[in-house]
C-alpha cells in the first residue's frame, strides 16, 4: 500500500503565509493581552489601571520583565543576566591596539548577548513543547472517555456537548446504559481549569461508573461520591454535579442535582428553572442530599449547561448571561435536540465573537418524543 510522505513545512511559505492570513495585529495584541495577565495578579492590574498610561506601561514592563527572570531556573536565569550584561557592554567599544591594528570588542560582545538570548529561548520552548504534547495526550485520553456517539433512548431525544476552553478541561458530559430500561446522563463542572481540573474530573466519572449500578437510591448515590471526594481530593477543591436517569418508556426523569445551575424545562413556550437544593460535590463531609423528579411530556425540554455558556464574555468584558439563556430555551420548540444545541453554540459564537473562551462550555439537551 503507498503511503504519501508528509511535507515537511518551508519557513518561507510558513513566514509569507503567516503574513498574509495571521491576522497579525489581532494576535499580537491578544498575545500582550495574554502576558499583562498571566504575570501581573489581578489586584496588581486594578492599582495599575489607576495609573497614567505611560506610568502603568514602565511599571507593567519592568513586572512582567521581572516576573518571566524569576521564574526561570537557575543555570537559565544566569545565562539571561549574563545576555543582558554583554547586550549593555556592547554599546562601549573596547580598542585594542596590535602593530597598528584595532579590535572592536564591543561586536563581539553583542553577538555573543544574543546567542546567550537564543540559547534561553530555544530551552524554554523545548519545555513549552513538551509541556504541549503531554496536553494533546491528556486531551485524547480526555476525549476517548467521553461518548463515541450521541444516545439512542426511545422515546427520548438527547445531545451531548462538551468543549473544554484550553487543551483539557475539568467539564464532564457522559451517558451510561444502566439496563435495557435505565439510561444514566451526567453532566459536572470541577473547579479550576486545566490538567488538574481534567485529572479530578477523570476521577469523578470513574467513580460515577463505579456507583451507579449498585445505588440503593440517588440521596445515597451523592453521599457516597461526596465522601470520596472529600476523602480524596485537594482541599478547596469541589465538583458540581447533575446525574439522572430516565426511561424509554416513561416521561419521569429522575435527578441529583449537586450544586450544578438549574436544569431549564420548556414547556410549550414557557421556561421555568429545577434549583438544586444540594451542595457541590466534596465542599463537606457531612452534606446530605436529595432526589428531584420531572415530568415531561412530547415535546417538552430540558435543558442542561455548565457555565461556560452563561458566562461566556465578549471582548468588552459582558457576560452572556442567563437572561440570553432563557431566551434561547425558549425558541427551541418544534426542534430536534441538536438543532437546539447547535442554536446555543452559534449565538455563543456570535456574541463572543473572536474573544478567548474564558471557561469549558457543556450541554445536555432532552426532549420528550411522542
């Protein structure tokens, strides 16, 4: 069988087609975006946006500057001051004089500031690269814990969504085959983003599969994944949770809602919200929790997120929020339940425009079949 050998890329077609589609000064300006806030708190940044704009540029500058120096390591960071030293050295010259001859110093000097520089550079991307492909992996172990195709219930329309805002997320989306007659949906939200939130999640729907088929009852269900995960988890680490199960043949859907938002019922073309009336998962030992039912009938709704939709933010800061949410909901009548979700992710996408996601974004929509 022949297999095609795969280009490798030119830097100068890369470079030349980096300039014309790189929308480089929407980038750029993301990018500085991005390191204002990654090394300056937020605190810092309020004091600073007191400040005049050239005052807050020179303080900004030399935090950032000195922030990126202590945060290298050691053999690193030396190599940097000593880059730095040689690019200062550079602007005096040094003459020698040799039968006449003149030697510039100063040239050498600062070519010798820049490889120093490069050398830095180059070891801090190699980290960074690194760092990118153990993501990828933990991204495609992520994704094939999720399901490989949206459920088939009868009687019951479902669609499942999840999108985490970096490489991994700490969202959870997942359906389970209880028996022939039960169907399990659950859909969480770990605190924190990034590997850490992705590995507690990973551990909270193992645990969920581990406890479903032996339940005695949903209050028992929350109290056992509450104690593993006060038992096992950081401190100040907690999950919101909705795990339910529904019926092909029945319109009773069965709910533990852990302190996840409220679950949307649409009826007709009236919206109202399920509150939870139990703690996030792992908040306290000694937390107790209750069952919620609902009923719904061909055609109703329900309509379940996490808040990377709610809170999705634009470029000027403005959440989406849950009025936009309930709107939505509203219009979903007469669709299929993946018509709905692709509605809510398209009206995300337009009101977010290019900014960056700022939070993991899951869904779960159900509707009633006649």
């Amino acid at each position: 069988m022949n297999q095609q050998t795969k280009k490798e890329p030119k830097l100068r077609e890369t470079v030349w087609n980096d300039i014309r589609h790189g929308n480089i000064k929407r980038t750029l300006l993301q990018d500085l975006k991005d390191l204002y806030e990654f090394y300056i708190d937020s605190k810092t940044r309020d004091r600073l946006d007191k400040h005049g704009w050239f005052r807050r540029w020179l303080s900004a500058s030399w935090r950032i500057l000195r922030e990126a120096i202590l945060r290298l390591t050691p053999g690193r960071r030396i190599l940097l001051v000593i880059s730095v030293i040689l690019a200062i050295s550079a602007g005096s010259k040094v003459d020698q004089y040799d039968d006449g001859g003149t030697v510039q110093f100063g040239i050498e000097f600062n070519t010798a500031s820049y490889a120093l520089l490069m050398i830095v550079l180059m070891l801090e991307l190699k980290d960074k690269l690194l760092a990118r492909s153990e993501l990828e992996t933990g991204r495609s172990v992520q994704i094939a814990l999720m399901p490989e195709e949206q459920p088939r219930i009868p009687g019951w329309d479902v669609w499942l969504y999840t999108k985490p805002a970096n490489d991994v997320g700490g969202d959870l989306v997942d359906h389970m085959v209880i028996s022939e007659t039960c169907h399990g949906l659950a859909i969480g939200d770990v605190s924190g983003k990034g590997l850490g939130a992705a590995l507690l999640m990973a551990k909270l729907q193992a645990t969920i599969h581990a406890l479903v088929r032996m339940k005695k009852n949903f209050p028992w269900l929350g109290k056992e994944l509450n104690q593993v995960f006060c038992r096992d988890c950081l401190p100040n680490r907690f999950a919101s949770l909705i795990y339910l199960e529904l019926c092909p043949e029945k319109g009773r859907i069965q709910m533990l809602n852990a302190g996840h938002l409220p679950p949307i019922i649409l009826r007709g073309f009236k919206t109202e919200e399920v509150p939870h009336t139990n703690q996030a998962i792992g908040l306290s030992a000694k937390a107790q929790f209750k069952e919620q039912t609902v009923d719904l009938n061909s055609g109703d709704f329900l309509f379940l997120h996490s808040d990377g939709v709610s809170e999705a933010q634009n470029k000027s800061g403005e959440f989406f929020g849950d009025n936009r949410v309930l709107e939505l909901v509203k219009t979903f009548r007469y669709k299929s339940a993946e018509e709905c979700g692709k509605l809510v992710l398209d009206a995300v996408a337009t009101f977010t425009d290019d900014a960056r996601p700022t939070d993991d974004l899951s869904l779960i929509i159900i509707k009633r079949k006649g």
